[in-house]
C-alpha cells in the first residue's frame, strides 16, 4: 500500500508532535519532545510547514519530514520512518517528494544533519547528491565547574545583536542550529566575558550552551576560555548542542569540557 501524503500545514502542531515521536520509536538516540518544546524549537528553526509533510497508511504514521527555509537556503530539519516501516524502501520517495518540492519553491542549497555512525542514512542522502561538509560535535562542562571570573559576566538583553557582529565576521555559513537567527527565536541568556560572547538556552529547561563568539581583533588571548570555564560554574553539567564544528574541539578541551558520544555529519548540496 502505498502511502498517502498531506501538507503539515494541514495538522496542529500537537498532532505533528505526537506524529514526529510516533515516527522516532525506536531510534538508536531517543527522540521525544513535549508540545510546547517542539512548537518553540522548529519555530525558532525557520521550519515551514507548507514545504514540510507527513505519510500516512490506513490512518497510521508512515513518515514525517519537516523542513526549514530561509532565503534561498533549506535545511531537513527533521526527518523520521516509522518502525513498522523502516527497510522497506519508503525513505527515499519520500525525501524525493520534500526535495522535489522546496526546489519549486526557490531553494538552491539544502543541508541536513545525520548521525555520523548511520551509515544507511549517509548513502541514503549521498544518493541525492549530498555530500559531507563538516563533522559536528557536542561537549559537556566539567562537573565542578572552575569558579574564576565567574563575578565577571555580564548578561545582555537582546540576541539580535550577535547578527550584527556575526555578519560583520563574515560567518554565514553557521551550522544551522548555531545561527543567530535560530537564537534569536529561543528563550536564551547572552552572557558576555569581555569581548566574549555566549548564549545559553533554556528551552524544556534544561541549559544548552548555543553559541560562542568572540571578537576577531582579541581572538587568541584566552577570553573564550575563561567565558566556557566560567559558564560551568553558573550551570553544573551545561552541555552544548551537538552543533559545534570540529575545529573548534580545541577551544573545548581547553576549557576542562569533554565530548559527547553523539557526534553527526553536516552535509549539503547544491
């Protein structure tokens, strides 16, 4: 039987939550998100629900896709096959069907994420002519978090200001998850060491380490250290989003935080 397809923009967005969980059961990393969480985070994302859909057989899950635009640029912000689905070859009809149709809409580059150990998934979107651009991982502060320069933070009031410094740095080709334009859509704090700059989530309620930038002209003076090893100290077992470029795995390390198990592949096409 063939699956049927409708538009998400036809379902509330708690129906799409419990779909995409439905659609997640399973999964070698468990996947789950409240209402709430889901609405805030993939409205943060950019995620349009007209080029986003869902797959349905007999009234049950098949498939969710969810994409997200900005410009001229798309991204595959989530996409889940239903257990009873899964090796039978559905995957790719209907990535066909999200890919086909955001093309149509203007877009001219796509990205995704995919776990790095998912190897089915990684031949699955090379078949569309993806290819890997960066590896990305994610870290954990240490558990007793160093205390110096922990009176020295300032919290800023606005996010929107990292665009204008992110933008004059020439750093436009973020990690999705990393941009600005995603931070400025989540409950965060902007914390500032300096010429430092750190954002930290607290969607669901649980801190996440979002993004860290400083200054071109003090890069290299330890600034961005001191800013990691005092967060840790303000939030015990703040972890990052696994969204942080491999390169700046040094910078990490450095400050005491460790890696987490999960590491993904950025990939895109054009």
């Amino acid at each position: 039987m063939q699956p049927e397809f409708s538009p998400a923009s036809t379902w509330t967005s708690t129906q799409l939550c419990d779909l995409l969980n439905a659609c997640f059961v399973g999964y070698s990393v468990p996947v789950s998100f409240s209402e709430p969480v889901f609405t805030r985070r993939f409205s943060a994302e950019s995620v349009c629900l007209a080029d986003s859909g869902v797959w349905l057989a007999n009234g049950e899950p098949v498939a969710v896709g969810l994409v997200a635009r900005r410009g001229w640029h798309a991204r595959l912000a989530a996409f889940a096959v239903a257990e009873p689905w899964r090796g039978k070859k559905i995957a790719k009809p209907c990535l066909e069907k999200l890919f086909d149709g955001i093309r149509e809409q203007g877009a001219r580059t796509l990205c995704l994420e995919v776990l790095a150990n998912n190897m089915p998934a990684i031949r699955l979107y090379q078949s569309f002519g993806f290819q890997i651009t960066q590896r990305l991982m994610g870290f954990i502060a240490p558990h007793e978090g160093n205390n110096a320069g922990a009176q020295q933070l300032d919290e800023t009031c606005d996010p929107r200001l990292l665009l204008v410094k992110v933008y004059a740095d020439g750093l436009v080709s973020l990690p999705w998850m990393l941009a600005p334009e995603t931070l400025c859509g989540l409950p965060c704090k902007v914390w500032v060491l300096g010429h430092s700059v750190a954002v930290v989530s607290e969607l669901g309620g649980v801190p996440q380490l979002r993004f860290i930038f400083t200054d071109p002209a003090f890069r290299g003076q330890g600034e961005a250290c001191a800013l990691l090893l005092s967060l840790a100290w303000h939030y015990p077992h703040l972890t990052s989003v696994v969204s942080v470029p491999e390169y700046l795995a040094a910078l990490f390390v450095r400050a005491g935080y460790r890696p987490l198990p999960i590491v993904q592949y950025e990939m895109s096409v054009d």
